[in-house]
C-alpha cells in the first residue's frame, strides 16, 4: 500500500507539469540504476523534486515542452517527427526539407535549452554561433528567443527563462547572453552569436564556438570562403547544424554536405547525420488535400522546381535549366576505370598538387548515389615540369598520368578542352566511343597552368592514348594560343595535331547538322529554295547533347562535381538565340567542344572549315 502511495504522489507530480511520463522516468532511473524506493529514501542524495528537474533538464524535448509557451500562452508542443532530430544535439546534422515544417522553430528551441542547461549539465558556459547568408534570416531566430524568454516590454507576463536573461550586445553583430545552469547552483555565462556571413565570411571571424555552429537557409550560402570562414569559429567538440530548404543549385558546399549526409546515422558514428522533413508529414490543418491543391495551384503542379523545393524538400532542378537531373541520370552507370584527375600548380610551395579519384556508384532509397575514392593526394615536384628539355618534362608529366590512366592503342576517342588563363581552371573530358554510345574515361581539371603547360598536358594525354584522339578547342585566349603551338611547334610534330584537333569559336554560326550527318534545312521564303539552318555552335553542341543524353548515348560516371556542373547551366533568353550562364561553365563547355568535334567528323574536308577558325598548319 506505501509503494503504491509513494508512485501515486510521483505520477501526480508529474503530471501536474503536464510533460512527464511515468514509463520514461522510470526508464531514466533505470538508466542510472535507481529505485524508486532508493530515490524516496535519499539512498542517491537527490530529492524527488529535484531527480525531476534533472530528468527534465537532460531531455530538449521535456525542457522546452515544460517552459516554452507557444504566442497564445499554450504550453509549447513539438511536431512528433521534431523529436528525433532535436535530440540528436551530439551529432552534425543536415536538414533538407520543404518550407515551414519548423526549422526555426527547432533552432531556437534547441538554441534556448542549450544555453540555460548548459546542454543538460554537459558543457560549461557553452558559445554557440548562428550564421545565415543575411541578417534579416537571424532576425527571425533572435525575435523567436526574445519573445519566449518574455524580455520585449509590451509583452504580457513572466516567463520562468527570463531569469536566464542578461542585457545582449547588439553592435556590430548581435550577441545573446544568458545565464548558464551548473550543477551545484553555480551560474555560468553562456553565449549566442548571429553573424550574416556577407560576400566572403568576414563576420566570422574572431567567432570561437564550443557548443553548437548552425547555418540557416544553408543553401544560399553560395561561395566557398563563406564555409571555409564558418568552420574556422568550431573549437575541439563543436557540432555543426545545417538547416534550408533545397533551392537546385548542386554547385553549392551545402548540397555537396547533404549528399554526403546519412539518415539515420548513429550517434557514435563518424560523420553528418541527414533529416528530410517534406511538409506532407505534418499533421493538420498544416498538411490537408485542400493545402495540397493550393501548393499545386501556386507553383504551377506538382513536378515544378517550386513545388518539389519548397513542398517535399527536393533539390529539383535549377530555374531554366539546360540539361535536367532527368536527362542525366538514365546515363549515369557505373565506370571502374573513370579517374577524376585534379592538377593544381603551387607557386609558393614550388609543387604540382596532385588528386586522384575513381567514382563509385551506389544507391540509397531507390535512387543513384555517388562517392569518390581516393586514389592519390600528394603533391610532386614544379620545376622537372617547367624546365629542363622537352623530352624531360614530356615523361614527367606523362609519369603522372600513367599511374592512374590505362590509356589505350586502339579505339576512338574524343576530347573536349576549355582552356584556362592561370586564374581560370581548365577542363578536360575524354570519351570513348564504344558502338553508339560515349563512354566517359578522363575527366582533367587543370589549376593556374601556364600555357605551355597545358600543351605538355594535352600532348601527354595524347600519348598515353596512342596518339588516337581528336580533339575540340574552345579558342578564347588561352585556346587560340595552345592550339596554335600544338599545330605548329616542332617539338609536337610527332603528334601530328594539325590532323586531329580542331579550335571552334563558341559564338562562330554553323550548320545544324546532326549526329546522323543530316543537316536541317529551311526554305528561303523569298527564292523558294532550301537552305542549312544556321546556329552558333554554343547553341547548336547544346541542341546535340541534350539529344545524345535523351537517347542514353552517354556512359557517365556518377562525377558529382561534373554533374552539378551540368544540371546548374542555365540559360535566358536572348534576342535570337539563348544566353547560358558562365558560372561553373568550364565543364559543360568541355562537353560542348567534344560534341562540335563529334560533329565535324561527319564532314568533308570543305564543310569542317565552317567549324575550325585560327588553325595554323605546319
């Protein structure tokens, strides 16, 4: 009868606080291997009253459920799905989802919990940064905290966190500060920054963080010197959480991080932890078939970039693209012989940096994933490659090559190149031509190479292929002088260039002729006679490949940097002809310079002329 007493007197107290579950206290003392009996005994030196307040404390959910109230003064309920993730506090977590699903909402819950427990007891006076790409997305989290500590002077009441609060700084960037828990009754100040991250991260610095370092709307923080300065502010044990709705741009470090991210993942497990919460999880009236034909209604269906952005929490596809995810991905498959070579020259250090990756394809949920393995990291030597005879600096950079590309004697291979000036990187993808279908096998960037150098690295590639490929050249400044040297130069004669590779001017108009060799014709209005359409060969190699991708005529490797390079081309509107984007365009022009040499094969020895511009024969 007295034990039955003593668990009726504990469950009322813990449903007076209106949280509390009788299963999950017990489950808590278990944890610690306490009784009941021993805890109304004082056996563990903790009173009941204060053995709840540490079971209320160590949880985020049962704190802020105990002392958050919502606008209307009712007691603060998470989402059933919030409860997992808010939790996972220990672990570096990325969060894709659709808009309004309560991504603030957890933030500053998380944020508010965190800096009064001192993350339950666990970390002394902790710091915490906010970033964002502007201040007016931090604006939002420091009203959801003020107004629940209750500290704006027209709001009605007192909360139980107001004595947590002391007088913030506001100039430059606003800094919380608030009064941290420590066992044993001691008070420690814990700190918030929100900083805007601006063009290039400078907000960031002199911000040391231990707790927690979050980025809100993550995906519009587009360089990568906003990250790069972001990571500096995490101490020893910091953990990162991303939050945004997907926006379409796969260029970004926050797309790369929420591909790498796992659902599910322990918390004792390296790496980032992935949340998904599409807005069809969300009880009603939030989600309902009648909200469900409105978002239809105003993002134009349900397969629209806005629809799968801000509804499901998808990355679609970029506004106006040029190639879609949807095109790619029926020619993704698995390449074990593709190598992604990265060539970057380190004046300072005096070294060519060297990286080497093979791609993996896998899948996850029924959908193509990707992964590079690591094949080399290191660096090697600047100087055999930039003095000594030619045949010297000829085998060392063939060397580099050769320990990772097979190369070949026979067979047909096409090569785009879109040559760099130091500061612009250059491109280089080779393919195979195997029946119908273009097989991936090189993809070379290439990083502050002088042009000399990248005519030694066009010539060694040449040779590890068996001097068999044929080459497209985009002639800008950097193209117009390589392709002249590699044609003209005698210490390339032996390659025999001047047969096989060919400089295209993006903006020059050609025939539209197709992989089939038939050109499209038009009939003259005036004469009645028909004639080829022209089209500059920009536009015209677009048309072609997106015709290649939709007939499956490519074997890609799932290259996520290549791919995000091709689904991010967008383009407008001109008065003619479409404008493409330049950003991150150094990828797709290779591509497009493989295709316009694909395409100049068909030719007679006149035609390809309206193709080649500035080649100079030997």
């Amino acid at each position: 009868m007295a034990a039955a007493t003593r668990t009726h007197s504990i469950t009322r107290r813990m449903l007076d606080a209106g949280v509390y579950d009788v299963d999950e206290f017990d489950q808590w003392m278990s944890a610690r291997d306490w009784s009941w009996r021993g805890l109304e005994n004082g056996a563990y030196n903790v009173s009941v009253a204060d053995a709840m307040v540490l079971f209320t404390v160590e949880d985020p959910v049962r704190f802020c459920e105990t002392f958050m109230r919502r606008p209307d003064g009712s007691p603060f309920r998470f989402f059933d799905y919030q409860r997992e993730s808010i939790r996972t506090w220990r672990q570096d977590v990325v969060h894709c989802d659709g808009a309004e699903v309560g991504k603030t909402q957890e933030i500053t819950a998380l944020l508010l919990w965190g800096h009064v427990t001192g993350f339950g007891f666990s970390i002394r006076a902790p710091t915490s940064l906010v970033g964002a790409p502007q201040q007016i997305f931090l604006n939002e989290i420091i009203d959801a905290i003020e107004r629940q500590i209750g500290v704006f002077k027209a709001m009605p009441g007192e909360s139980v966190l107001k004595q947590a609060w002391i007088e913030p700084r506001r100039t430059p960037h606003t800094q919380l500060r608030l009064r941290s828990w420590v066992a044993g009754g001691e008070a420690a100040l814990s700190t918030i920054d929100f900083r805007p991250a601006g063009h290039d991260g400078s907000a960031y610095r002199g911000v040391h963080v231990t707790a927690l370092a979050i980025v809100d709307e993550a995906a519009k923080k587009k360089t990568k010197v906003q990250w790069t300065e972001f990571y500096r502010a995490r101490m020893p044990g910091c953990k990162s959480r991303l939050y945004s709705v997907p926006d379409g741009d796969r260029s970004t470090e926050f797309y790369r991080l929420s591909q790498e991210a796992v659902l599910g993942l322990p918390e004792a497990t390296p790496g980032w932890r992935k949340f998904h919460w599409p807005k069809t999880i969300m009880p009603p009236p939030f989600w309902s078939e009648d909200r469900d034909r409105e978002f239809v209604r105003l993002y134009g269906g349900r397969n629209t970039p806005g629809y799968q952005r801000n509804v499901m929490g998808e990355w679609g596809d970029a506004e106006n693209p040029v190639w879609s995810w949807s095109d790619l991905l029926p020619n993704i498959v698995d390449l074990p012989d593709y190598r992604v070579i990265k060539l970057v020259v380190d004046t300072e250090a005096d070294v060519l940096v060297v990286e080497v990756m093979a791609c993996t394809l896998g899948m996850h949920e029924g959908r193509k994933t990707g992964a590079y393995t690591w094949l080399q990291d290191g660096s090697v030597p600047l100087q055999p490659l930039l003095r000594g005879s030619d045949g010297e600096r000829r085998r060392a950079m063939r060397d580099i090559l050769r320990a990772h590309v097979r190369g070949a004697s026979q067979g047909v291979f096409w090569v785009g190149c879109d040559l760099g000036e130091r500061a612009d990187p250059t491109a280089i993808i080779l393919s195979e031509e195997i029946g119908e279908v273009m097989h991936d096998r090189v993809r070379i960037h290439a990083q502050g190479f002088p042009y000399h150098l990248q005519e030694e690295l066009i010539a060694a590639l040449d040779d590890l292929f068996g001097r068999l490929p044929r080459y497209g050249v985009d002639m800008g400044s950097a193209g117009t002088t390589v392709v002249k040297d590699l044609i003209s130069v005698d210490r390339f004669a032996a390659n025999a260039f001047e047969d096989r590779l060919i400089g295209f001017h993006f903006q020059q108009n050609v025939d539209c002729m197709g992989e089939d060799g038939q050109r499209l014709e038009v009939e003259d209005l005036r004469t009645g006679d028909m004639g080829a359409v022209v089209a500059p060969a920009k536009h015209w190699s677009t048309q072609c490949i997106s015709v290649r991708l939709q007939a499956g005529g490519y074997a890609m490797a799932y290259d996520t940097d290549a791919l995000n390079d091709m689904v991010t081309q967008t383009a407008r509107s001109g008065a003619k002809w479409p404008l493409y984007s330049k950003v991150r365009d150094h990828i797709p022009d290779a591509r497009r310079q493989q295709m316009l040499r694909r395409l100049a094969s068909l030719q007679d020895g006149a035609a390809c002329d309206l193709f080649s511009s500035g080649v100079v024969r030997r």
